[in-house]
C-alpha cells in the first residue's frame, strides 16, 4: 500500500489552549507523527488547505517552514521507496526525523521563546529567557545537544543555579520545568528519542517546594479600610489593593485594564489576562466609593478605570506589560508605607491580597466557588491553594492534646 505524508493540526491542545502542527505519516493505515514545534490557535488552522490562516500575525513565516518541511518529508520518502526498503510508517518517521529535526537545545529554545512571543505570553516569555540564558551560560556551548543534557548535567546545573546565581529552591524548579518543557519537545519533533528523557522515576524528579502563604487577617484589612491622611499615591494604591482583595484577589494586571464599559448591572464583566476566561463578578458595595472617587478622569465609556494604562501603547503587549510592571513596583513601594501606618507586621504587597482573600475565606465558601473566583483552570490547584490557608483541624487537635481533652 502507498505511503502519505500530510501536514495536519493534532487535536490535543497543550496547557496554553494552543494545538500542534505535525506531520501525519501513514503505512499501511496506521498513521504516526512528526511534530514541528509550532502550536497555533485552532481558529488560525485552515484544514482544507492544510495550512496556516492570514489571521496568524506569523502566517507567512509558518506556511513557508511547513512547504520546506514537507518538501523534505517527501524526498525522503521518495529516497526510500526507490531502495524498496520501508515495512513501516514507525521506519518511515525514524527516516524522515532525523534529517528535519536534526536542532540544537538553543534552537528549540528560540523557537519556543518565539511562539511565546507570538501568542503574548510575554510574562513567561521573559522568564523563561532569563532561564534558557543560565542553561546556555552554564554549558558554554551555543549548540548544545539533547544528548548532553542527562542526569548529571542537571544536577550540576542546579548547583550552578544556587552557588551562582543564588537561586532559591524554586527557582531551581522553575529553571528546570522549562528544561523539560523543551526536551518533551525535542522527543515530539523527533530530535532525541524518549530513552535518553533525564526526569522521572529514579531520575531528576521535579517537586515545588512548600512555599508558606501569609494573608492579612480581617482587623488588619480593617485597619487598611480605616487608614486616613494619606498623600494622593498612599490612596490611590489602597484603592488598587482593595479594588482587587474585594474581588477575590484579581490580578493587579487584570485590575489596571478595566474599562468603565466593564461595568454594568452593578457587575463586573471581564476578560483574566492569565488564561482568557471571562467572568462576571457582583460588585460589593464598598467598591463604589472607590469607583466614585475616578470618576473625574473619566473620558468616554470606554476609558480605562485606573491612570496606569491610559497612555500605555495597547498595539504593543511588551509596553503594557512594562507599564503593568512598573506599576506593580511602585505600588509594593507605597504598600509598605501603608502597612506601617496601619501597624501591620506582615509583608504587604499586592499579590498579598489574592492571599488575603483565601485566608479570610478559609474553609467557609464551598471549593467549587473559589475555583470560579479564582479562575482555575482545576479544582486540584484552589483545593491545595486553600489548604495553605485552613488551620482549624490542626488547631483543634494541638489545643485537645495540650489541655488534656478538655
């Protein structure tokens, strides 16, 4: 039976909602893969044409390396059938891999910052940089292999990572996430094959650290509400903290692009910038005040709530994402002055009121309603996040055992 060679957009989707373009081999009719290390949006898939829509900023670019990909496959395929040697769409796939996705860690790295880069991912985009730079730096090599990335490679890695560069445990972690992020790759496209994988059982096992997280308690949010006397930018980061405790800990990135618009029927309707999810949240009334208090800025129903973003270039998601972060760093600047005025001993930062929220939250509102409020994606993830903030089990026992069972 003849062999075929397609290009198709597989169905499972990674944990960006993005889905990856492979090269559909097929024997005999069993069918394999090889995977290009592209993922795209399913609505830029044109599957008649088996190719990549207009609307992909990167459309040009994709469909090109898909003819040059394809054009290679099917040399190869011809090379083969003309030795009258393949039996299998496996053999064919081993052939036909090795001359495509003959790359380097570096290339495969680049390729996966630019995918980032494309689908505005710039948070992780900058992160993982930083990341991928310090496995280059430590390797000395600007070609390094797969091969060379085993298990000792990796554990001296991490020691280069805390002697250093002074990494904490979890930043070793996350250097290493993105590590094996891009060697499953590798493996998908064909690069390395999976018995040369360094993570695992009786390998590099990756495992978070338990990180302790400390919310305020409902008198020191109290004694945030009653704060007075402030200077102009003292209140107007209050406002930004407590606009986001009262809804359920929003990012401070979601918070500073709301619209007016976003507002209506006393509800908040929105779109998270983290994963896209649109939700719509009742306003509590101590919100109102603090809305009021904008209004004279107000330039057309459209206008942006909060000043950070009003001159932000929204065409460019690095400059909005620069504004969000500089914002951010000036707020945990005047929060610090804030709680010292309000005799709070805890660190106050803004990501502190997302952790305010579980803790005074505790175990009284059910975990299926956290998760919508907190917009994950699992249960798993608010099930565990909320654990950080339910003592009264422990407490219980610890009090029944020191006072006798009285």
């Amino acid at each position: 039976m003849a062999s075929s060679i397609k290009i198709t957009l597989r169905n499972k989707q990674n944990k960006d909602g993005l889905f990856p373009i492979a090269i559909r081999i097929t024997k005999n009719r069993k069918s394999t893969f090889i995977y290009t290390g592209h993922y795209i949006d399913k609505k830029h898939w044109d599957s008649k044409k088996a190719n990549v829509k207009k609307s992909h900023p990167n459309s040009v670019r994709l469909n090109n390396l898909i003819a040059s990909k394809l054009a290679e496959a099917h040399k190869t395929l011809i090379d083969l059938q003309a030795n009258d040697n393949v039996i299998s769409s496996k053999q064919i796939k081993n052939q036909i891999a090795s001359p495509i996705n003959n790359k380097s860690f570096n290339e495969v790295a680049k390729e996966y910052i630019e995918e980032l880069k494309t689908n505005n991912k710039l948070t992780r985009m900058t992160s993982d940089q930083v990341r991928i730079n310090h496995v280059i730096e430590f390797s000395k090599s600007n070609d390094l292999q797969f091969r060379e990335i085993d298990e000792d490679f990796l554990r001296r890695f991490m020691s280069f990572l805390k002697a250093k560069k002074s990494n904490s445990q979890r930043s070793v972690v996350n250097a290493l996430v993105v590590i094996r992020t891009l060697y499953n790759r590798a493996i998908k496209m064909g690069v390395i094959e999976r018995k040369f994988y360094p993570f695992g059982r009786d390998k590099i096992k990756i495992k978070y650290p338990e990180t302790e997280k400390i919310g305020l308690s409902v008198s020191e949010v109290e004694a945030l509400e009653t704060l007075d006397n402030l200077t102009p930018q003292e209140q107007h980061t209050l406002n930004i903290w407590l606009f986001s405790f009262y809804l359920a800990g929003m990012r401070v990135a979601d918070v500073l692009k709301i619209r007016w618009s976003d507002i209506y029927d006393d509800r908040l309707h929105y779109r998270m910038n983290k994963n896209e999810k649109v939700l719509s949240l009742k306003l509590p009334k101590k919100l109102f005040p603090i809305l009021k208090s904008y209004e004279h800025d107000k330039q057309n129903s459209h206008d942006f709530i909060f000043p950070e973003m009003k001159k932000a270039n929204l065409k460019n998601p690095q400059d909005v994402l620069a504004k969000t972060k500089t914002a951010t760093k000036k707020f945990n600047k005047y929060l610090e002055r804030l709680a010292k005025k309000a005799k709070i001993s805890k660190k106050l930062t803004m990501h502190i009121a997302r952790h305010t929220f579980g803790n005074i939250s505790g175990d009284t509102i059910p975990i299926q309603t956290l998760q919508r409020l907190y917009r994950h994606s699992s249960i798993t993830t608010t099930i565990n996040y909320q654990a950080n903030f339910i003592h009264k089990d422990f407490d219980e026992a610890l009090d029944k055992v020191v006072n006798f069972g009285k």
